[in-house]
C-alpha cells in the first residue's frame, strides 16, 4: 500500500527558496578578487539567482547540459550553483589548480557550454580558450569597471552586465529528483580524470545528512566560513547546508593565507569552518607567530586527508576550537564518516579521547560501509582487522559520468558497494580509521605498515613542519617505510634524532628506515599529497643505500 503523502521532488532550488523565506536577511559575505569585503543577503542572493537563471536562459543553455565554473568561493559562484542546477541544467565545477591541458580534456568530456571565471583565471582562460571545443561564451565573474581593457577571447560577457539585462522574474522549474545536478571531476592519480555527477535528490539527501549535530552540526545561530573550495566536491556541501539552516556564510574568495583567514574568522564572528590540514597547517603557523587566539571560532570540521593528532591537540587544547575530524570522497558527495563521540567517549581522559578523535569517524545516515579482505570476505568490526572499505547510499555514485571506466561497484551479498581504495579497520562503537590508501600501504615482509600513522608521529615532533610517509623498494624487505620532512624554519632536526622519536609510540619494527629532508612536499589540485610523485624521487633510496 503506497504512504498517502504529497511527492514533492527534492530540488536543489528548494534550498535557496527556503533561505530567501525564512532568512531571507541573514548576511552572506565574501572577500572578493578585488581584494574589497562584499555584503550580501539571502534574499538578494536568490533574486539574483534567478536573474542568472533567465540569462543563462538566454545564452542557449538547455536543462542537461552543463556550465562550468572557474571560480574561488564567494557569492557569484553560489549564485550560480542555484541559478544552473536550479534552472536544471548542470553546474560543472573545474578546479583551476589542475594543469591547463587538464582543464581543457576534462572540459571537452564534460562538453561545458559557458565557462564562468574569476578575473584571477583570466590567463588561464586565455590559453585554453583557443582551445576548448564546446564552450561557446566565457563570463567573467565582475562588473563593467573591472573587465579586462583587451583581451585576445572571444565571446567573452560581462556577470553584472547579464544580470542586470535579466528579468528577476523566474519561477524554479519542477522535474524529476532524479535530475543531475552538478558534476566534479576527481583528480585521479592514474588514468583520465573521471566526473562525479550528483543529482537533486542525492544533493538534497546529503544536506540534510551533513547538518546533523553528529555531522557538521550546523544551525542558524552559525557563521559558517568554508576554506575547502567550491570547487572541490561543492565546498562539502556547505553552500547547500548554509541554505537549508540558514547560517551565515563567509566567503574568502582566493585569500587562504593564515593571515586573511585569520581577520575574517574574528571581524566576521565565525563560529565553524572546514577545510584540509593543509590549510589549518597555515593558519596554526600564523596564530603562534603572532600570539593571536578564536574569539568566536567553536569548532572546525578537518577531512579530505587524514588530520595529525598533534594539529587537534593544539586546535583543542591551547586555543579551544573543538576538531571534527571527517571522511569522505568526491564519489560520496563527500561525506562518509564524522568523528562526534559518544557521551562515554566524552568522558575519557584526554589522551584516550584523542586518539578516538584520530578516526575518521562514524557513518552519518545514509552511508552503509564494510571492510573486506583480498578475497572480498567481510572482516570484523574489532578496530583491528583492516581491508578495504566498501560503502553504499543514495549519494554515492553509481558509475562515472559517461560511464567511464566501467562499472566501478563490486557487488556483495546481491548489491552493488562502491571500492573507496581506503584501507581501514572499524571498531566495535562502529569508528572508521583509515590506515592507507590501498596503492599507498608499505608492505613488510608480508605484513602492513600504515604510513598515516607514521605520519602522525612525525607531525607531533615540534621540529616538524610536514610529514609524508612512503614505501620504498627494499631487497629483503619489499618495501619499508621512508620518511619525508619538511622541518620547521631553523629546526635543528636531524634524522637520528626523528628515527629516536618513534621510540616507545609503536611496534620497533614499525620505524621508518630513513628520513629525507625535503624543502617541500608536493600537493595535489586538492591539497593533498602526491606519494606517487615522492615515489618516484625516493623509491629506491633505501635500494641504493643497501647496495
Ligand atoms: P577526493 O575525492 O579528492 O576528496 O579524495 C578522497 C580521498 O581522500 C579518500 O579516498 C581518502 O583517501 C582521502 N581522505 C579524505 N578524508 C580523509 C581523512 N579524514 N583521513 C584520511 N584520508 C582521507
């Protein structure tokens, strides 16, 4: 018998509708590429939105097909995720980190029709403009005084100016959930880069999910600053949350530097933010030198690489910012896992409660996930056994888009689960820990090593900047771990004395067989780092030393 409730798709646009509603004053602000503080508020932001709507209209962008973006966070580029997905066609966010032929392979597969850029991107849209072979107008994301004098692209639009040329007349379309709705591409390390389409219904699903107190615990009383860029897997979904609870929302624009964070967290009175450690490292660097403290900032959600220990206890201890450590993939919208803890974790010592917070957490509503071995046989949930993770949801892709590279699910017990490529246990209170990716595991002598953990030991050594661990090729052993550092400006450490620290804090045979000192790491598009490229430089160093 079918429940007798209404069917009521869930779009997108109800978000943005139900934000210009009920907080159609709350305050959305941005730091501008102009380098100039921008206010806005949700009700202009959603006329504005619909103005957009009509232009991108009247550019010829039918429902389906898709326009990107290149674009920092700010409140343009959320205009445009309403006035795209809204209006049902699909918002296609590139990430401008990537190399120029990437952006242009990616854009062809993709076949983006209009490409919306932040005047920063203007060089990079010089040289892939000639170049692209579906985009049919480029729109810089400013006003009449701002647009550049000359410029060799053609086709290239003013923002204000279609929007001041739109209706704000537009009534959000309704159609089928199911609808996609933005896609992003992953980053892969190997391979051509494949697209994640998400659609309303997994969006809306995942909102919903990412705002719980056991989750990024968003509310109204918030004031949400988002450090992980729109375009990487939709700022984890803040741009949406924000709407559905109606928190304020703070935009940094392309100033991710300690220092401008800093100044907006305490002139803006931010209460959340979210982003890689990466960042946080930044930050943390330019809170000590200058003996600043949060005044406002209560807790900061940490994901998209695993958070050190050492970087929490200092968040937590010293300046009271409570750490949520988070998991997830562009493939899962992103959110899988949330490290809240249970109230009797609450009451552990704080020692105990750290190396829970250590996990990447607990599955939020939605996400079924297992671990298994070689075999595919499930192991147990005893914090122990580790195996690859397999997860399933109505947010996590189903195949790539265009469908490339096959069917990516392995099917158990007569469904179909999504292969993360993360290593993890899971214990018995159901915490998730990561240990490796799957191609990143140092494999010794037949027995696992994780090099995350290694990396977390390092990272607590206050001579330490930066830490990477690899698997490097040895000729009893197959692989051990080595060791690459960034050290602290002036740090007088040596690898002696690093290899001494992993003393008594794990197994002997554990410790790294060498350390290398590096002046940097290299990071990838999103952030995080690239072990295959240390790989490369360092792989057979302990080969070397042996022979
Ligand atoms: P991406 O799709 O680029 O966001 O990358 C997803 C991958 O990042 C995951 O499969 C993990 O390997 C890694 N990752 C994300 N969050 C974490 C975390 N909290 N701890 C460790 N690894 C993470």
């Amino acid at each position: 018998m079918l429940g007798s409730m209404m069917q009521q798709p869930l779009l997108v646009s109800s978000l943005l509708k139900h934000a210009e509603r009920h907080h159609g004053s709350q305050e959305i602000v941005s730091r501008r590429v102009e380098g100039d503080i921008h206010r806005t508020t949700y009700r202009e932001l959603a006329e504005r939105a619909r103005r957009m709507a009509n232009a991108v209209a009247a550019l010829g962008l039918v429902r389906g097909q898709r326009a990107a973006t290149l674009a920092w966070n700010g409140y343009r580029h959320m205009e445009l995720y309403y006035a795209v997905s809204g209006s049902g066609a699909v918002l296609h966010t590139l990430n401008p980190r990537l190399h120029p032929d990437q952006v242009v392979w990616i854009a062809d597969h993709a076949e983006d029709q209009i490409l919306f850029f932040d005047l920063t991107f203007l060089p990079l849209i010089e040289v892939i403009a000639p170049r692209v072979t579906t985009i049919k107008a480029f729109v810089a994301m400013t006003d009449r005084a701002h647009m550049p004098a000359s410029s060799t692209v053609a086709n290239l639009l003013c923002y204000e100016d279609l929007l001041e040329a739109a209706s704000p007349d537009f009534t959000w379309p309704e159609f089928d959930e199911n609808t996609a709705s933005s896609l992003c591409y992953t980053s892969g390390t190997t391979g051509n880069p494949k697209g994640a389409l998400y659609s309303h219904r997994s969006t809306v699903l995942h909102t919903y999910a990412a705002a719980l107190p056991d989750a990024m615990d968003c509310s109204a009383r918030d004031t949400i600053l988002p450090v992980v860029p729109m375009f990487h897997v939709n700022a984890w979904g803040l741009p949406y949350v924000a709407c559905m609870v109606g928190a304020k929302l703070v935009f940094p624009g392309p100033f991710l530097d300690g220092k401008h964070l800093h100044e907006l967290f305490e002139t803006e009175g931010v209460t959340l933010s979210a982003g890689v450690p990466t960042v946080w490292q930044g930050l943390l660097a330019h809170v000590e030198a200058n003996n600043l403290t949060f005044s406002t900032m209560r807790r900061t959600v940490i994901g998209g690489a695993a958070c050190p220990p050492a970087m929490m206890r200092t968040f937590q201890e010293r300046y009271d910012v409570n750490v949520l450590h988070a998991w997830g993939m562009t493939e899962i919208s992103p959110l899988g896992t949330a490290c809240a803890l249970k109230p009797r974790q609450l009451a552990l010592p704080a020692q105990e409660r750290l190396a829970i917070q250590a996990k990447q957490g607990r599955a939020v509503f939605g996400v079924d996930m297992k671990i298994v071995d070689e075999e595919g046989q499930a192991l147990p949930h005893d914090g122990k056994a580790s195996g690859e993770l397999l997860v399933r949801g109505p947010w996590i892709i189903r195949d790539y888009f265009r469908g490339e590279g096959g069917d990516p699910l392995v099917q158990q017990d007569g469904v179909g689960w999504f292969p993360t490529g993360d290593v993890a246990t899971i214990d018995a209170d159901g915490f998730m820990q990561i240990t490796d990716r799957s191609k990143d595991v140092i494999k010794s002598g037949g027995e696992w090593i994780s090099s995350i953990e290694l990396e977390n030991i390092a990272m607590a050594h206050p001579g330490v900047a930066m830490a990477a661990c690899i698997a490097a090729q040895h000729p009893k052993w197959d692989e051990r771990p080595l060791l690459v550092v960034v050290k602290k400006p002036d740090a007088p450490l040596t690898r002696d004395e690093l290899i001494a620290f992993y003393e008594g804090r794990i197994a002997k045979w554990w410790t790294p067989d060498d350390v290398v000192f590096v002046d940097a790491i290299p990071l990838g598009a999103t952030g995080k780092v690239q072990k295959n490229k240390l790989r490369e430089q360092f792989g057979d160093l302990l080969v070397a030393v042996a022979g």
